[in-house]
C-alpha cells in the first residue's frame, strides 16, 4: 500500500475550482456523441483532424494552424480549437503513429525553464530524468522534456501540448496550490503525475520532498543548541513549496514554544546571489538571527559570502543549514548541514507512477520522498555576539 501524506498543503476547500475554459466550450455545447465516440481514455476510437474540423465547422487548414500555433489564426479561434481538441479526445497522427491504437509510447515531462533548480545550474531534474529514462525504456516508452519559456504562459503552453496529442502522460513541475494547469489536466482526463502538490492533490498522483521533515529537524536541532531565532528563505511567488515552508516553519514555532517572527520569514531568489542578500537583510536587523534555514543548496555560497564580508563565520556566528545535500557543497568550509535525497530513486519512482497513471491504477500516489539529515559544524551553539 502507497504511504499517504501528512496534512495537505494548502487549506483550501475541495470543491473550490477556477473554471479555466472559456464558456462558450462548456459541456452542453459539446457534442456528447463526439465525446462518447471519440473519447480515447475510454478505449474508443480516436478523433483525428477531419472530423474535429467538421464538427467546429472548419477548414482543416485553419485546425491545423491552430494545434500548431500559427500566427495567421485568430486567437479566438485558435483557443476553440484547442479547448475541443481536448474536449474531444483529439489525438494528432505525430510521427505517423497508428490511429487505431491511439498511443504515442511516450511521456512528456514539462519544465518550466524559469524555474530556480533550472536557472542557478543545478543538476536536480537532469538527475531525476536521467533515472527515469531505463525504468521507461523497458516499458517500451521514450521520455521527452517540455521546456516551456519564461515569456510563455505554462497553462496555455500544456493546453497546446494536450491538444496536439503529443504524449500519453505528462509529468508537471514547480506546482502552486491554485495551479491552473493540473485543472487543465484533470479536464482532459489525460494520466499525469505531479512532482509537487497543490490543493488538487487528492485527486490525482504526486510525489513531493518532504519540506515539512526539514523545518522540523532542523529547527528541533537548532532549539536543541540554544537557538531563539531563526531565519528561513523562501522563494518570491506563488509556488506550492513557499506556502508549505511558511505553515511548516509556523508549526514549528508554535510546538517548540518559539515567538513567530514574519520578519524572519525571507523572500529571496534561488540563487548565489539571493542567498547573499538574504543574509545581508538579516545582519541588518535590531535583532538579527541566529540560524538561517534555506530553501535551495546554491544559496550557501551566496550566504557563507556576505558571513565572511561581515567578519563572521558560518557555524560559530550563524548556523546555516540547506534543503539538499549535494556535492557542490563539500567546497565550503564548513560543509553545510543538509539532507541526503536520493534523486535516482526518486526518478524511478516517477516513472513508475507515471506508468501507474496509464494503466488507471489505484490507489494514487501520494509520496513524501523521504531524506537522511546529515548535520556538520555548519550548526553550533547560539553565539553571544549577534543579539547583543
């Protein structure tokens, strides 16, 4: 039996949803003996370009440019074609496929290209996907990567992947806890898995690395040394990870007896840089931390810097420690305190859940990765120099 999570992230209620279709696709106005006939989830038919024309009374050169994104098609129509698409179980005939049996032996695994683990260098996805691809293979399935582009809307983005029919199942990253896209998903009814929750969570298939685990031994360990007042980054959006750092950090206070602090509570990038400003904004306060806990590795560098510009060391004048343990790590002195993930297991598990996901599977998902807590001299007893 599949472990089920701790309490979800996000306090919203199940039957909150933001209707992401525009009204005029609504389900009366779309043919149920269309749907009926031609849903490929159900194991009928497949509907292929000609009759999807018809039945939008097109041309199919207009369909056409529109799964494709043509700039000569008006973006009204354009989005009716790609909302009946996939209303409709459209199924594009890519890389002369069969028809018949509907299936493209592949999965899509979406990036978002502006996302920190992408940006700042790291190899976190590189690893995950690279242990997907033999736990697929043997399946008979390819793996692709979706980078999608900062400038482009993630939703829109996956509802043109959708459309044209491009994978059997999707893989979706840097979830938010209203993230429009896995309602896209639960509409088309196409398998996908998510690497990270969202208030949808209980309705399909995730795995998630278990932040809460790491506010609470870390902080544990720090109150343990005397700490008081402890720093913690997150990142500036809207990203699932940064409300359940938030609850998590604010859960912890409250069972350790700590005063709760929002000032503490830092906003910053994923980045070297980031983790230099957080730290500067920190020092400046009346009463600065003691502790800082950061939500990305890369960070460090960044804070170990602005520590040493300010006559400080880490460990002895503020204890640091990281999300994930990684190898980039073992140049600062001293190592930082992190949690060793095991990312090729965790990518071969994706794989296999998102085959789950194919084959309709019960029961869904529901995944806190679990983590081993290496702590270093990177933690030390709370100083006196700090907060006097």
């Amino acid at each position: 039996m599949l472990p089920i999570s701790s309490p979800p992230a996000c306090r919203f209620g199940l039957h909150d949803s933001v209707n992401v279709y525009d009204a005029r696709l609504s389900a009366n106005n779309v043919s149920r003996i269309f749907r009926k006939r031609f849903r490929e989830r159900a194991g009928e038919a497949v509907l292929n370009i000609k009759e999807l024309a018809r039945h939008l009374d097109l041309s199919i050169g207009t369909v056409s440019r529109a799964l494709n994104d043509k700039p000569d098609v008006n973006p009204q129509t354009r989005e009716r074609v790609l909302n009946a698409a996939i209303e409709l179980g459209y199924s594009a005939n890519a890389s002369g496929r069969s028809l018949r049996r509907g299936s493209t032996q592949t999965i899509a695994f979406m990036l978002e290209t502006g996302h920190p683990e992408l940006s700042t260098g790291h190899n976190f996805f590189m690893r995950v996907i690279g242990a997907m691809q033999p736990e697929l293979h043997r399946e008979g399935f390819d793996l692709v990567i979706l980078p999608c582009h900062p400038t482009t809307d993630p939703t829109s983005f996956l509802r043109r992947t959708i459309a044209r029919g491009m994978a059997d199942a999707i893989i979706v990253t840097a979830t938010q806890c209203n993230d429009p896209r896995i309602e896209l998903l639960l509409k088309s009814r196409i398998p996908f898995v998510a690497l990270g929750r969202s208030r949808f969570q209980d309705r399909h298939p995730w795995i998630d690395l278990d932040f809460e685990r790491f506010v609470d031994v870390t902080m544990d360990e720090l109150v343990r040394r005397g700490h008081e007042r402890i720093a913690m980054t997150i990142l500036p959006n809207d990203s699932n990870i940064s409300h359940v750092l938030r609850d998590a950090y604010a859960a912890a206070h409250e069972r350790l007896g700590l005063k709760h602090d929002p000032a503490l509570i830092v906003t910053s990038d994923a980045s070297e840089f980031g983790g230099n400003q957080a730290t500067r904004q920190i020092l400046a306060m009346e009463r600065p931390a003691t502790a800082i806990l950061l939500n990305n590795e890369q960070m460090a560098f960044g804070v170990y810097a602005a520590l040493f510009e300010a006559g400080l060391t880490p460990g002895r004048d503020m204890s640091v420690a990281t999300l994930r343990r990684s190898k980039q790590l073992r140049f600062l002195n001293p190592p930082v305190t992190a949690f060793d993930i095991d990312l090729e297991a965790l990518g071969r598990e994706l794989a296999k859940q998102a085959l789950r996901a194919l084959r309709g599977e019960t029961p869904l998902a529901a995944l806190l990765w679990p983590s081993h807590f290496v702590p270093t001299d990177s933690l030390a007893d709370v100083p006196g120099t700090l907060s006097d």
